[in-house]
C-alpha cells in the first residue's frame, strides 16, 4: 500500500514511494514517502547532508554507478527507476527540468550561453536556426535578463552571478517543463540578487502552472514561496505540513529545532541544535535525531518511528512525541526556550 504522502487526494505528478539511495558507505536516503501535487510548490529542508538533493538526483539518473537504487520514483504514472536511459534523458531537461546550486559549474565555460540554450531547445522541443534563436530571446526576456539579443552571445565569464542563474533557469525553462527542481538557487548569490531570483521562480510557476520543488536549509525562504513544507533529517522526511501549519505549529523536535535557531526579530541570541548530522555509516539505533534531542527518552533508541498524521490534515510526523499532549508540551517548550 502506497504511503500517506500529504499531498493531497488527486494523484499526485511525483511521487516517491520507500525510495532509498544507498553508497559503499552507508545510505544517504533511507525511505523517502513524499508527492508533489500538479501546479504545487513544495520546500525540502533540512541541515546539509540531510538527504534532500542526493533524492533528486537519483531520481533523474544524475548520480554515478556507485549508488544503489531501491524503492519507487514515479512521474506521472511512470517509473522513474525502471525507465531506459534514453527515455529518462528526454523526460530530464524536458518535463522535469532542474536548477542546480552553482550556475557557473552548470554553465559551459567556452560556449555562449544563447547556444547552451538552443541545444536545450533542439534536444527537447525540435527547434533550430532561427526559430531556436528566436525562443532563446524570448526565454531570456521571459527571466528578466536585460539586452536579450546581446547577451545570448556572451560567455558564462561575461555574465554576473544573478545573470548566469537566470541563464540557468532560461534554460530549464526552454523544455517547457511541469516540474522545476530548484537546488539551492541563490547559494553564491548576494542578497539582493536572491530576492530577485526567488520572485521570479515564484511568478514562473504561477504565470507557467508548473511544479516546483524548492530545495533549502532556509526555512523563511521556503515559507514564503511554498505551500507545503518536507523537512528532511538523515535521509528521512521527519515532518510535512502545509506551511502555515508547519510553521504555527511544528509537531518534530527537530523542525523546531530549525524555526529556533533561525534569525528572528528581537531575539537576544540563536538557540543552537547541539551536535550534527549522523554519518550515513554511523546511524545510531531507532531515531536518528534522538542523540541531539532535547526530548528524548529511552524508547526513543528502541525502533525508528514512522510518518503518521498528527493535528490537522495533511501533517505528518515522525515522532513518538508528535502526538496528542505530547506534541502540545514540545511546542510550549520551544515557545518558552531562552532566546
């Protein structure tokens, strides 16, 4: 029986079922249930190593022969997993489409970044020559770069950081996409610059009706774009939620942990989550989160708990804690902690 993924009841675009990726070392992904609904924008958040990119890119086939794949990722109906390499490199850069961390190691140093743009266009929709051209104009006015006509024959190197990730999302947009898999989109960018970007991704997926999966450690960046929120801890998603719900009231220690140690107005100083991700060659007994929480009781080491529903519709967590009066005292808690 297919998890409970929140997602809501139409079937969902994609969805990952038990879906595990595995290294010499250890897991790195260890059973991700979640759906991205048609047209829904969804965050994934989480401390770095958390598991959040790596399911991406198993998912589309970006990682090497090293990782051993297990579980179900499916697309519209398909699955991903079983599908033969040149059917999944159509559907990748086509109708799922992604935007990685860096756009000058996603660029081509020594090719115009127009004509980076057009081998997108000719892979996935046909066009050439001048229709291509054409397009490629248009998709760089559509993402706000100024002087389209000019600026497609420039190189990466001549282009700004904003200008090369809007390039970059020129180009995951020239496949007429219905899923756009932002990874961390403004990392290496000023702050202006990053509001500018994420404004923009946020009127593309409305003006476009595309799903957007919005992948970041920022909780106040996800909450303002998305409408759903997975956080993600060790390779599981610990807690999802609509926004509004996740973020009023966080039913995993480890979500509040994050919304704590967020910057917030008028507080004194951070409150920290003590300790680190677990290795994925080292994860302790039951609940990975167990040896950083402030909660934590000796059932905890027992077995790993499962994502169930707690409080209203659509929010899951995995926490023994997370429900009833257990999840109440947590929140009163964190409400109260020393700022």
């Amino acid at each position: 029986m297919a998890a409970d993924h929140g997602g809501g009841a139409a079937a969902p675009l994609l969805a990952f079922d038990g879906f595990r990726v595995g290294f010499p070392r250890g897991p790195a992904v260890r059973g991700i249930d979640l759906a991205v609904g048609r047209g829904e924008a969804l965050g994934i958040v989480g401390e770095s190593g958390s598991g959040k990119s790596v399911t991406w890119l198993a998912a589309l086939g970006l990682l090497g022969g090293s990782a051993r794949i297990s579980g179900r990722a499916t697309f519209d109906g398909q699955d991903l997993a079983a599908m033969a390499p040149d059917r999944l490199a159509r559907l990748r850069g086509g109708r799922i489409a992604m935007i990685f961390q860096d756009p000058m190691s996603a660029l081509n140093p020594v090719k115009r970044v127009g004509s980076q743009v057009a081998e997108v266009l000719k892979l996935h929709r046909g066009l050439a020559g001048r229709a291509a051209r054409a397009e490629t104009r248009r998709l760089f006015d559509q993402v706000g770069i100024p002087d389209a006509a000019r600026r497609t024959e420039l190189y990466p190197h001549e282009l700004s950081g904003g200008q090369n990730q809007r390039v970059a999302i020129a180009m995951a947009l020239a496949g007429h996409p219905d899923l756009l898999v932002a990874d961390e989109p403004t990392t290496a960018l000023d702050v202006t610059i990053q509001a500018q970007i994420l404004t923009l991704l946020d009127d593309l997926r409305r003006d476009l009706g595309m799903a957007l999966v919005l992948i970041s450690h920022d909780l106040s960046v996800v909450g303002e774009l998305c409408d759903r929120i997975a956080v993600c801890y060790a390779g599981r998603i610990v807690e999802t939620a609509p926004v509004a719900q996740l973020l009023r009231a966080p039913a995993h220690p480890y979500t509040q942990g994050l919304i704590g140690a967020a910057p917030r107005f008028g507080a004194r100083a951070l409150v920290p989550i003590p300790g680190q991700v677990p290795e994925p060659w080292n994860m302790p007994p039951g609940c990975a989160f167990a040896p950083r929480c402030l909660h934590a009781r000796a059932d905890c080491a027992a077995a790993e708990p499962p994502l169930v529903p707690v409080g209203d519709p659509g929010h899951l967590s995995a926490c023994l804690l997370s429900g009833g009066t257990g999840a109440a005292a947590l929140r009163e808690e964190t409400r109260h902690a020393p700022a």
